[in-house]
C-alpha cells in the first residue's frame, strides 16, 4: 500500500493554473539513470516550489522508452520558477544525454 | 493566487500506482456544460477516493475542444472504485452527449 501523504485541491482563482505534458523518449539501456535523476529532480521540485501542484513521472506501456510527465503549477510564476531553478536547469544537463529526442512538451490551461 | 491546500507525495512501495491520460473531444457549444459537470464529478473524486493521488481537467490552447485529464491512482484496486462508482458512472452518461467521439484513454505506469 502507497500511502498518499498530500492531494492536489486547490480553489478556482482569477489565476489560471497551467497543466504541463511533457513526453521524453529516452535511449535504449539508459532507462535507470534517467529515472534515478527524474526522480531526484521529483524530490526537489516537491520539496522547493510551493506554486508546484503535482509532478508526476509515468512509463508508457507500450513503449517502455517513452515517459509523460504529468505536471500543474498554480499560475505563469509558478511555472517560470520551476524553469529557472539550478537544480531543474542541472537536472536538464544530465538527461540531455539520455534521450532520444528533444522532449514533446505541452502547455494546457487547467479548468 | 490559487491556495495549494495539498499537493501529491507518496512513498513508492511495492504496489505500482497507475496513471491515467483521458483525452477527450466536445462539441462545440457544449463546452460550458462539460466542464460543469467534469469539475462536479472531480469533486466527488477528491473527496471520496483516497486511492486518487490527483485528478485534473486540463484545456487543450490549439484546439478549445479538445481537453486532457490528468490522473493518477495509488493501485489498479484504487483505479476499479474510481471506474465503478455511481457518481462515475452518473456523470459519463451525462457526458457522453455532450462528447464529439469516444475518450482516448492512456494507462501508464507512475515511476
């Protein structure tokens, strides 16, 4: 049993919150390192970005090269802070190497 | 500002949490009724389903019909509650007018 320590729910706000799908092929035989540093960067953006909604790190099953990220950040700021952090930007360093193709990434308006 | 009032972080264990990627088409001029009972049915999931870690209606910005649900459940038993209760199945009947095309819905494996 996975115990779920914290949910999203936030109220509707004059902000609009902005949803993120990011799809990242990655290179055959490195799927381990690129979950281990996924991951490690999973823990920093949980643990530094208040304006960080979820980020989620999931595995195709069809394809087990290909990742989607499901991520939500409460507002444009929210997001430009996730950007622009040193250890997403250092994270971003290491994966470069990884993948198979520049990541697909998808902006949504959340509802 | 949007108040975070919980945000998603569980320890991974040994049962595989499940994410959910449902993209759906409305027609047009049935947006505004689609999203009032999407947001009606996501409330009843967040507040009946612990097994849902997060469950998030997103907008497509190049095509206004188009939308992306965000989800993710802690196990396949959390995934069956979800698709079998009465306020699930309520709702899809409702939402089933309003669609322009069956659902595409994506399983993933959370990492």
């Amino acid at each position: 049993m996975i115990p779920v320590i914290n949910r999203p729910h936030f109220n509707k706000g004059t902000i609009m919150a902005i949803g993120v799908l990011a799809t990242i092929t990655v290179q055959e035989g490195k799927n381990e390192e690129f979950e281990r540093i996924f991951l490690e960067l999973t823990e920093q953006v949980r643990a530094n970005e208040s304006g960080n909604v979820f980020y989620a790190l999931h595995r195709s099953k069809s394809d087990p090269q290909v990742y989607k990220v499901m991520e939500q950040y409460v507002g444009p700021a929210a997001l430009a802070e996730h950007g622009q952090s040193d250890y997403f930007r250092q994270a971003n360093e290491k994966l470069a190497g990884l993948v198979a193709a520049a990541p697909d990434i998808e902006l949504l308006d959340a509802v």
